[in-house]
C-alpha cells in the first residue's frame, strides 16, 4: 500500500470563509456596541455605526494594534467586504427609493418643499464649489479638472441625511406636522439633485471627456425612462396584491430582491455604479403605503444591521485622517466644514422664514436638514472608487459627515426644546385640521 508523501492543500474557499467570517463578527460586535453608545448621548444609532467603520480603520485600530489589523482584515478580505457593501449599498438605496412619498397634504406644500430644497442645495452648492475651486492645487488628483473637483465637492456638500431626518422625524411624533412633511419632501428633492449631480461627474470622468461622457449620460436617461415608464407599470399589480394581503409573498419578494440587482448591475455597466439602479429600482415600486410598509418591515433590519455596517467599516479602512494633519490641511478642512454648514443650516432657516415660520422653528429646520449622514458617505465612496478625489479629501469629507451628523439633533433640540415643540405641535395640526377639515 503506497501512503499519500503530501497533504491535500485546505480548500482555498474554505480559508477565505473562514477569514471573512471573523471580520464581519467584529464588524457586528463594534457597530452594535458604538451605536448603543450613540443612543445612549441621545444620537442616532448609524452615527454610532459611522464612527464604528473609522474607529476599525487605520487612524485608530491600526495604529494602536496594526498587527491584529492587518490579520482581522488582509487584502484577500477587503474585496469581500466591497462586495458586500456594495449589495447593501444598492438595497438601501432601493428602499429610500422606494420610501419617497412627494404627494403634498396641504394646499402649496410641494410648492415650499421645493423652495426649502432650492434654498438648502443651491448655496451648499456654490459655497462647495467655490471651496473646490480654492482648494483645488491642494487636493486635487492631476487627472481630474477644476470644474469637475469643485462640482463634486459642491455636491457632495449639498447632500441631506433623508433616512436619518425621516427617523428623528418619526420618533418625536413630527411626520405629519407641515413643518416635518416640509422637511421631508426636501431632503428627498435634495438628495435627489445631488445623485444627479453625482451621474453627471461620473459620466464625464469615466468618459475621454465631455464628448466621451454623452453616451453614458444617454444611456443613464434611457434607463431612467424605462424603470419609471415600463417597469413602474408592471409592478403595479404586485403593488396591489401585497396592500390587500399585507404581506410580501416568495414571489415578491424575488421580484423585489431582483429588480434593484438588476437595476444596479445594469447601471454599473453603463458606467454610473449601482447605487443610482437600486435607488431608480425603488421609484420604480409602487406608491402605495401598506406595500412601502410591506417592503420596509422585510429588508429594512438586515440590512441596515449587516449590510450598512460593512460598508462602514470599509468606508473606513480607506479613511486616514493623519493624512490631514498639518495648518494647511486643517485650514483646508476648516473651509469645507464651512462652507457646507452655513449653506444648509442658514440658507434653509432664511427659506422657512420667508414662508412664515418663526425663527426658532427655521433654525430647527436648518439644523436637521444640515445632517449628511450615511448619503454623503456613499457619494464620495463612488468618488474614491472611481478615482475623482484621493484620500485626503475623503477622509474631510468622512469627518464632515461625522460632524453635522452629530450636531443635528443637538442644534434641533437648541433652537426647539421639547416645550417649545410640543406647543409648536399640537398648533402645526390644529391649523392643518382647520385648512383641510377632509
């Protein structure tokens, strides 16, 4: 009997498992730990998640233990845990899609959502534009323009935390006060703008120039018009079947899980990344409440419980912020966190005012809408990805997010105690039953 002189290699995706596995457990572990903590100081859990991925990355764990990180996350893992991201990414994006709801309840309320959104983007805009075009030599990779530099840095600064703003919303009781219906029709319309943006920049950057970039321009709209002229219609019955049963059945939820895959790899073909597919799949989903609600209850959790916090985390494996140490690196920083705080929160509490808001309540408003959160966060992860800002500005625009995040709930609660809120309240409601007694 001849005996085997070797041994069978291990299967080699038996090893990566069983490396991907012991990451996503930490992953988890520190997520849920940093976001009970963020609930604890009264903050929104995905701001405790969003210092979870930073605290996992370079600046902090692989400094103080760079061993154990380079072990808990070698190089075979980190394209796992883009992937992953990724799929989470699109699902999400899908189900803010799929949340929006514009239809105004009240006479002229679209009207003034529109202008709130005007008046939040539109000086974020500039003011991030121009900061791009001052920072420009400082933070710019050679192969990207001006124009497209300071355009991204303006986008990304326009942006609004709509999930994040539609949970504090939802908690304190404020959805259906006009002042909350407001706030949430313009955060949608802002974030919206600010993809559009985001489409654009990619199209061209991906393109030999702005000639080169009108085919996936093309093809992005195309795709757009078929999602919400085609496949909207024929989702509909399925819309219909799950408001009357009130539940997602095995066939709809393939369709569902389906249609925003689909969507993503197709608009990763064409050369926009997945999150715009996801984002057009979930416009595409029926308008109707009990099947948002539906659809909402089914993927919401997972997601946003194992999907979001890998994303995070490899958000911040790409995150050093030593990169940013220095006077002019700070002053650089100073002047973006400007620049995107005082477009928002002062450019949307001046819009309140002028429809006739108090000051208190065109503060409080400025303060939620000036919340990035998780959207920025995906927009400059396509930034990176597609190689239109390096890492310094990255890691900027990381804290920035960080940042307003933290301050949205405190400044809100500054400019409209809890005293001051409820009597703003209960008079918001009574005025909305006198205008519309149906």
């Amino acid at each position: 009997m001849t005996v085997l002189a070797h041994v069978t290699p291990p299967d080699p995706n038996l090893a990566l498992i069983l490396k991907v596995l012991p990451a996503l457990v930490v992953i988890l572990i520190v997520a849920a730990i940093c976001g009970r903590l963020a609930q604890m100081v009264m903050q929104p859990r995905v701001l405790g998640e969003m210092v979870a991925g930073v605290l996992l990355g370079p600046t902090f764990f692989g400094w103080l233990f760079p061993d154990a990180q380079a072990a808990l996350f070698p190089k075979e893992v980190r394209p796992v845990l883009y992937v992953l991201s990724t799929i989470g990414l699109t699902l999400y994006m899908f189900l803010v899609g799929a949340g929006l709801d514009h239809s105004g309840r009240t006479p002229g309320e679209v009207r003034k959502a529109s202008a709130l959104a005007v008046s939040g983007i539109v000086p974020s805009l500039l003011l991030g534009f121009g900061a791009g075009l001052l920072l420009y030599d400082l933070l710019s990779l050679p192969d990207v323009s001006a124009f497209q530099f300071a355009l991204f840095v303006g986008g990304a600064l326009s942006l609004t935390a709509f999930p994040m703003l539609a949970r504090i919303l939802y908690e304190r009781g404020l959805e259906n006060t006009p002042v909350g219906r407001l706030t949430l029709i313009a955060a949608s319309i802002d974030d919206a703008l600010a993809w559009c943006i985001l489409a654009v920049l990619s199209a061209m950057h991906l393109g030999s120039g702005p000639g080169g970039a009108l085919p996936t321009i093309g093809l992005t709209a195309v795709f757009a018009v078929v999602m919400l002229k085609v496949v909207a219609p024929l989702l509909r019955p399925m819309g219909a079947n799950v408001a009357r049963t009130g539940r997602l059945g095995p066939t709809a939820m393939y369709v569902v899980i389906l249609v925003p895959l689909t969507a993503g790899w197709l608009t990763d073909w064409i050369g926009v990344y997945s999150v715009f597919g996801g984002f057009l799949a979930g416009l595409a989903m029926p308008r109707d409440p009990k099947f948002r609600e539906a659809l909402h209850g089914r993927m919401m959790e997972i997601v946003s419980t194992l999907l979001l916090p890998t994303f995070f985390t490899f958000s911040g494996l790409n995150t050093h912020l030593g990169g940013i140490a220095g006077g002019a690196m700070l002053l650089a920083f100073g002047l973006i966190l400007l620049a995107g705080f005082c477009g928002k929160y002062f450019g949307c509490a001046l819009a309140m005012k002028g429809m006739g808001f108090g000051w208190r309540e065109s503060y409080a408003v400025g303060a939620l809408m000036n919340a990035r959160g998780l959207m920025i966060l995906i927009f400059i992860n396509i930034g990176l990805a597609q190689g239109m800002i390096n890492q310094e500005l990255f890691a900027m625009l990381v804290l920035v997010a960080i940042l307003t995040t933290a301050g949205a709930l405190p400044l809100y609660k500054l400019a409209l105690p809890e005293r001051l809120e409820t009597r703003s309240k209960t008079a918001e409601v009574s005025e909305l039953v006198r205008s519309n007694p149906s």
